[in-house]
C-alpha cells in the first residue's frame, strides 16, 4: 500500500502552474430560455472534472436556463472564476436579478470559492444588485479578488445597494471596475466607505459616472487606506481643481501608483498644477498618465511634464503621457515636452494654441469659477430630482388623468378614488367597462400602467367585498392580454406591478399607491395560479416577494399565501 503523502498532496493544491481548466461558451450568442436550451453548458459542466471557470459572456439567459445551470453548479466547489458578462440581451430587467439569484445559489450550495467575478454589460440596474446581494455576502465571495461591474446602469441607488452588500461581510478585493454606472456622488461615496474598509486594492477604474469634487474628495480618503493602489482610472467624471487638490492629498502614501487616467475630467490648469506639485514632492513613479482635454493652460503642462522628468530614469520608465487636448503651445513648447517626455509623450500637434487655455489668466480662473459654480449646483441635486426634471419636459401621462377623457364618468371617479361605493357604481360587468374605458389611450406605455393600476385599484378592495375579488380576477386575464399586444409589454408589465405592490421603488416621487396592498396580494395568489398566467412574470413576482419578504408591511397576510412565493 503506498505510504499518504501529505506534503505531495499540499503541493498539487498550491502549484499555480496547473493549467486552468473550465467551459468556455463565450460569444455564441445562444438564447437559453428553457431548461433543455441550456442542456449543452449542462453537460459541458457536469463532464469537467476540475471546473475552474465558467464563461458565459455573449449569450442570453432566462431564468429557466440559468436554474439548471445552476444545479449543475452545485457539484464544483473548486469553481473560481465566473465570467458572466453581456448575458442578458433582450431580457426583462426583472427577469434578470431571479437568474441571477439562482446562478449564485448554485455557487453557494457547492461551496465555491470565487476569486473573479465578472457581470459587465448587464444592463440590470439597481434591481440586478438585489439578485446578487446574497453571493456576495456569501462565503462564496469572502476570497473575491475581482469584481468587474462595468457598464450595469446602477445608478445613486444601486450604487448604495452594491456597498452595504459588500460591507456586510468586509471584502478584500484588489481590482474593483464599475465604470458607465450613473453612481454620481452618492454612490461613489458610499462605495469609498467600503473601500477604506478593504485596505487591498490595486486597481479602482470608475470611469463615466458623473462623479463630482465631493465625491471625489471621498474616494480620495479612501484612497489613501489602499497603499497597494497601482492603477487608477476616473476617466470622464468632473474632478475639477478641488477633487484634484483632494487627489493630491492622497498621492504621498500611494508609493505603487504606476497608472492615472484623469482624462476629460476639467481639471483646468489649477487642478493640473495641484497634481503635478504631488508628483514631483512625492517622487513618484508613474508609468502612464492621461490628462487629455482637460482645458490645461500651456504653463501647467510644462509644470506636469517637468514632475513627471525630474527623475533620472524617466525617459526608461514612462511608456504613456497624455496631453492631447489641451494647450501645448507654439511648436517650440511641443518640442521641449517630447525632448523631455520621449516616446511616451501623445501630445497630438495642432490641438491648441498660446492662447487657447493661457494658464493663470483672470480668464482662465473666471472660467474655473464658474466652472465650480456649475460642479456645485449640479452636485445638491439627486438623480431622482435629475429625473424628474427630465420627464418633465415631456408630455407624461398619469392614471389620474390618462388620456381617456376630461369629463369626469363613473371609471374615471373610481380610478381617482377607489372606493367600494365607486366600485358598485360600475356594476356587475365593472371588469368590461373599465376594460373600454382604458382601450381608448393610445401610448403604450401608459395604456400597461392603467390597466395595472386599475387592477390593483379593484384588488385593493378584495377583503372588503366579493364583488371586488370576483371583479378583479376578470380583470387580470384583460390586462395580460392587453398588455400582451404592446411592444416590449413584458418588462412594462412586471415593472410596473413590483412598482404597484411596493416591491421596487418608483422613479417618480408624485407617484402614490392609492389602493390597499394586502387585498392586492391576496388577489394575486389567486391570479398567479391560472395556467394562463405568464411563467416569466409569475417567476419574477415570487422572487421579488420572496427576497422582500422580511421587510414586508403585508408580511403576515404574504406568508399565508406560499403561491406568492414559492415554485
């Protein structure tokens, strides 16, 4: 019997040489939607015997797919790396967090242990980060090296959902991109709480997300808890000077830094001087930097290209600096610079002349101020406020007054007011008449949101009346078949009823729920059983009500009702 080598074996599992091994079905633009479309990756998975990654990007899930993947993945515990990106083209938004959920449920019931999570291109918004919450608070996530969450819409909102789910269970990440998100200030800072936290990592790019001084004065504390910090990239958000003398401040503890990208960030010529002054105190070593079109006057170029040089392996060391699009000056001055900067210097002739951004004019600090100005008005309001304003230029319709008729009928005093006696007015046949009364609004949009709200106007009634419960379940097949006849009807639909039962937060804060959520719910239970009744949108409605459940005003009432959430 040969003797149990325990070092051997201590040797097999640490050797980062072995060769990694996975499924690998990227870019096959396969749509999955039911369990036998997803047979394939099934199989691959259950045939690897040592199931290091799994790449899924290019393709399109649906909840059923993603399940029994899912199962498949709870016999590999030595998963590592799941590549998931752009994998829900043509999806609901709210078919997404449900298959997500159960991708991670499969991880967690295996017992895997990710070091790289990659969700980039899902444009599932901050609902998405619910569906994830439970991974990555997981165990699964507590040796998490990377997460790359690049253009997934988040938003302020998702922004903060994303940080109390990684602050549950403090990470140690070293590579954290969330770039295209909409984060703005209030989300940038509440994820730079995080980040003072994790003290780990090496790489934050968090470009394109309408990020202001304040938040990046936030981050820029953070910042300074991560000395290991190598790669930095905060492309097209507005630093301007104050974030840049934030930036500044960090700079002298962050001895590893080898790549900025501060490109198109308005740091004008004060905000370049700030860093450039950082740079050459601290005797840093960069390797890349990027300050295009940063409307820098030829004076603070030359001052960034002089910190930057004054190191005697410079011209070795630099391999990338940006100065394209701002002003360089006359040829002479774009000389010195590539003399001083070699090969590495992207100066791009012809972009400025002496006078275009004169550093340290009256000109220049007048439009530095106002540039200021601007960078604070915007940063006091919030998306929602952003969001409100925007719609509000359009000609946005509600239920109250839906395009139906100005003359007040009896539908029309019911939808305002859903009252019982309104409702008896209607009679017997109140489904086909309030049915009628909606088929006359023509935007589709609006027409989904009436009939929604006027189902859930009657269903609110449902402990109060039979009436209102027999009333309501004519009304729900009338309103899926209607709904059924617009474009993109589905995630309309099922947005709009999360956002009517609670379950998800409106846009809109003049909106109100103006019926009785708990008679909703149980008029639901009944509806969701009816072999009609659609297998995505029921799919959705229980995850959402089972992963809101403990927080749930109707909790009591819901936990009666186990069709409401459970397959």
């Amino acid at each position: 019997m040969a003797a149990f080598d325990l070092n051997s074996i201590n040797s097999v599992l640490t050797d980062t040489s072995r060769l990694e091994t996975g499924v690998d079905f990227s870019g096959k633009s396969l749509k999955l939607d039911t369990e036998k479309d997803a047979q394939p990756i099934v199989d691959a998975i259950n045939s690897c015997p040592d199931l290091q990654y799994l790449t899924l990007t290019g393709n399109t899930l649906g909840v059923a797919a993603a399940q029994a993947i899912a199962k498949a993945l709870e016999h590999h515990p030595e998963l590592k790396i799941a590549r998931f990106s752009d994998m829900f083209t043509g999806r609901m938004k709210t078919e997404i967090p449900p298959a997500l959920s159960a991708l991670g449920e499969g991880m967690i019931a295996a017992g895997a242990r990710l070091s790289v999570l990659e969700l980039s291109d899902n444009a599932f918004g901050p609902i998405g980060v619910q569906g994830l919450a439970k991974l990555l608070q997981s165990e699964v996530c507590s040796q998490l090296q990377e997460l790359r969450l690049n253009n997934n819409g988040l938003g302020i909102t998702g922004g903060r959902l994303l940080a109390e789910a990684l602050s549950t269970n403090p990470r140690k990440l070293k590579v954290f991109i969330a770039g295209r998100n909409r984060l703005e200030n209030d989300g940038a800072t509440a994820l730079a709480k995080v980040f003072q936290g994790m003290g780990t990592l090496e790489e934050i790019a968090m470009p394109q997300n309408g990020i202001y001084h304040k938040g990046v004065t936030a981050l820029s504390e953070a910042f300074k808890h991560n000395p290991n910090l190598s790669c930095l990239n905060l492309n097209d958000n507005t630093i301007g000077s104050k974030g840049a003398e934030a930036i500044a401040t960090a700079l002298p503890g962050l001895k590893k830094l080898k790549s900025i990208n501060f490109g198109d960030c308005l740091l004008k010529s004060k905000g370049a001087k700030a860093l450039a002054k950082a740079f050459k105190d601290n005797s840093l070593l960069l390797e890349s930097l990027d300050l295009s079109h940063n409307e820098i006057g030829r004076e603070a170029c030359m001052e960034v290209v002089d910190a930057l040089t004054v190191l005697p392996d410079a011209s070795d060391r630099l391999s990338r600096v940006v100065l394209a699009g701002n002003s360089l000056g006359d040829n002479s001055n774009k000389k010195t610079m590539k003399d001083k900067l070699g090969p590495s210097a992207e100066l791009s002739d012809g972009e400025g002349s002496d006078d275009e951004y004169v550093s340290g004019s009256e000109e220049e600090e007048g439009s530095g101020s106002e540039a200021e100005s601007d960078e604070n008005s915007e940063d006091s309001a919030t998306e929602d406020a952003q969001h409100r304003e925007s719609v509000d230029i359009g000609a946005e319709i509600n239920l109250d007054n839906s395009g139906v008729e100005e003359v007040k009928t009896d539908v029309g005093m019911f939808l305002d007011s859903p009252t019982l006696d309104n409702l008896m007015r209607l009679g017997p046949k109140a489904a086909d008449i309030i049915d009628s009364h909606l088929q006359a609004i023509r935007d589709p949009t609006d027409l989904i949101t009436a009939y929604v709200e006027a189902t859930f106007c009657v269903s609110g009634l449902c402990e109060e009346s039979g009436l209102a419960a027999e009333v309501a379940q004519d009304l729900y097949p009338i309103m899926l078949k209607r709904a059924g006849q617009q474009h993109a009807a589905a995630w309309l639909l099922a947005n709009t009823m999360l956002r009517g039962l609670g379950l998800i937060k409106s846009e809109n804060k003049q909106y109100r729920i103006r019926w009785k959520t708990s008679g909703c719910y149980r008029a639901l239970a009944r509806a969701l059983t009816a072999p009609a009744f659609p297998a995505a949108l029921r799919d959705t409605l229980r995850f959402f009500i089972a992963s809101r459940l403990p927080a749930l005003a109707d909790r009591g009432i819901v936990e009666q009702l186990p069709e409401l959430y459970r397959p």
